[in-house]
C-alpha cells in the first residue's frame, strides 16, 4: 500500500475538503475513495467533476492500493510571515503540517503509514510567486520563501517522513491569458517563477544532502505545460487557449488552471518520480 500525504500551495489542489465538525468524523481514504472526502474526485480545479493529478496518482498510476491524504488548501503561501497571503485567514505551509501532525502524523489504527510506504509531495509557490512580483519589494524574498519550505519540510522529518517529492513552478507562457501578452509584468512574472524554481532545485539538492537517510527528489513540469501549449492537438484540444470549464475538451479549466489532460501528465510525473514503474 502506498501513502501520498500532500501539502500544496494554490486551487490546483484544493479537493473542497470539509473541517471535521466537533465530535464527528469524516470519511478516511480508503479503496471505495482513496481521497476519502468528499466524493471522488473531489471538487477540483481541473474542471467540474474532473480528476487532478492527485486523484490520477491514487486511481491509475500505482500497482497498488494508494490512498491521498491531501492537506492542501486554495490561497495558501508557504509562510505568511515572509509572503503574506491575499487574505490574513489563508493557509500555509505550518498549517498544513500541524493538520497532518493532529490527524494522522501518529499514524493511527486506521492510517498506519510507515516511512517505506508514504511519500510527501509538496507542490508551493504560485501564490507566493505572483503575490511577488505584483508587490514592490517582494521579489527579494523568493529565496527567503522557497528556504521556509525545506525548514518547514524538516518537521515532516522529524515526525517520520523519510520520502519527499518537491514540485516547480509551471511557466507562465503557457497559460491562455498570457498567449498574446508581452509586456514588462509578463517578463517579471516568468523571472520571478525562474527564480523560484532555481531556488527550490538548489534547496532540494542541500535538504537531499542534508538527509542522506531520505529519498528527496525534485519534479519538473515546464515541458508538460510547454508540450501542450505548443501542440493542443497531440493533447486531444483545438488550440491552445480555448477553455473547457469541465476541463476535458480543452488544455484549460480556466484562465490560470489547466484541465485534466494536464493534470494526468502531472500525475503519471509525480507518481513515476514518488514509486517508480506505474505499468
């Protein structure tokens, strides 16, 4: 059985997860619903009732049973004290880790997960990024933020996590409201994301070298995006900027989100990089 324990930054992975009401429980994952709330597959930005790249990793690309636990929260940045959110009420990364800590972090009865069979993927940085660059100042803590990652990921250490996944930044270029735009804030958005990702991959390789005893690896998305932008047909869509709000018939969910064609790319990435061969 595997274990995918996601942290995420932005609405790409939100899945409408419900707060337990005090002295209730919610469904777990479990075979019937490897995401376990609410109804697969949840309510995500791939598209209304379409798959993302998280419910792909749980239902297609494993040869096991592999249940999603996802913690992931739409707006989140990776610490507000370095990058404020948009609204003071938003997740972060902390959040994320003392939710997992309270719930399943020690490994209950009906979560047993160990440290061979559970991998933390941890997908941040859209907010953080384009929060950046749109405030004066801000893009001189990018190095800051993507730090706050790894001593945040140090905690997941700590409670037993011992296989870790960090996911870049998608370009810009390739989302539908920016094909035709070329100006000075489409420039500072992609460098702001070049800077983001060149700092995620070096702290990767440092957390890597600083946690010998863990398998840390690094995902790299931009040929998805890029693939598909540059060839929609190969991807099944008339072009790339038309958007399908079912997420189906086009690249695009919405003007910034792409549908379940990407998000399967995405899945069969971050599942291949988490356990190896999904045939």
């Amino acid at each position: 059985m595997n274990y995918t324990y996601t942290v995420t930054g932005h609405g790409i992975h939100d899945m409408d997860k419900k707060k337990r009401p005090d002295g209730e429980t919610l469904p777990s994952p479990s075979s019937q619903n490897p995401i376990g709330n609410p109804a697969f597959p949840g309510k995500t930005s791939a598209g209304s009732g379409a798959t993302n790249w998280i419910g792909y990793m749980a239902t297609e690309f494993n040869t096991t049973l592999t249940l999603a636990y996802v913690f992931a929260r739409s707006g989140s940045v990776v610490d507000g004290a370095v990058i404020p959110p948009r609204l003071p009420e938003r997740f972060s990364i902390a959040h994320q880790i003392g939710h997992f800590n309270d719930t399943i972090g020690h490994r209950p009865d009906y979560a047993a997960w160990t440290a061979k069979n559970t991998v933390a993927t941890i997908w941040f940085g859209i907010n953080d990024v384009a929060l950046a660059y749109r405030r004066d100042g801000s893009m001189a803590k990018i190095p800051a933020a993507t730090q706050s990652v790894f001593d945040l990921a140090e905690h997941l250490y700590e409670i037993g996590i011992r296989q870790f996944i960090f996911i870049e930044v998608p370009p810009p270029r390739s989302q539908t409201r920016k094909a035709n735009d070329v100006n000075q804030t489409v420039e500072t958005h992609d460098y702001a994301i070049r800077l983001w990702n060149r700092h995620l991959k070096q702290n990767t390789v440092d957390f890597r070298e600083g946690h010998r005893d863990a398998d840390v690896k690094y995902v790299e998305l931009w040929d998805i995006f890029y693939e598909a932008f540059l060839d929609p047909k190969s991807f099944g869509a008339k072009n790339s900027t038309c958007i399908d709000p079912k997420g189906n018939e086009c690249l695009w969910a919405e003007g910034s989100h792409p549908g379940t064609r990407i998000h399967k790319l995405i899945g069969a990435r971050v599942a291949e990089t988490a356990w190896g061969s999904t045939s």
